[in-house]
C-alpha cells in the first residue's frame, strides 16, 4: 500500500496585486483547503527603491494570526517613481500539522 500525503491539511497562500491607477493593494489569498496561521509578509522592492508601504501599517496587519481557506487579506501599496515597479515578495505560514511554508514571488503592476 502506497503512502499519501493527505493535501487536505496544507494551506496555499498566494499574492498578487490588485486595484487600477494609484489605488494598489498587495492582496494574499489563501487558496488551500486549511487554514494558514502566523501568516507573513516581507516586500522588497528590486534594485534599492524604496518600501511600498507605510511600515507602521505593515506593523498592524502582520504576522495574520489566522487566513481560512478562501480568505483574503489586503495591504495598500504605494506606488511611486521612488519605489520602482518590481517587488520580490516572500509569503510565509503555519500549517495546521506544524510544518511551515515560505513562498517567494515577483510582483509587478
């Protein structure tokens, strides 16, 4: 007999960006079939520009305590000559069997 990793308990959590014109958001979705918890964010944007975000507002929002499957999570970007248009993004989470995720991404509007 064959052993199966049951993919029922991993969450998925993906980023994207969101919104038109000057109204971004970096959105995380949680597309797995569990929930996500201490869900982290971590954006740099590529070659020195500056931080898309108001760090105090990232203090809020992050780590998430908890994003149920399907749920979304939303954190406005600020977009402008001084922050560039290219970001690495690195999503990390828990598991609910204990094991931890960490997912990078390139992000561009």
């Amino acid at each position: 007999m064959e052993n199966h990793e049951d993919d029922s308990v991993i969450a998925d959590v993906q980023i994207f960006l969101s919104g038109v014109g000057g109204d971004l958001h970096f959105t995380l979705e949680n597309v797995g079939p569990a929930t996500a918890r201490d869900v982290g964010l971590s954006i740099e944007s590529e070659g020195g520009k500056n931080s898309p975000f108001v760090q105090s507002a990232m203090d809020k929002k992050f780590p998430i305590e908890e994003l149920a499957a399907g749920e979304q999570q939303s954190v406005q970007a600020i977009i402008t000559t001084g922050t560039g248009i290219h970001f690495k993004a690195v999503v990390s989470w828990q598991n609910p069997d204990g094991t931890r995720r960490e997912v990078e991404t390139r992000l561009t509007p």
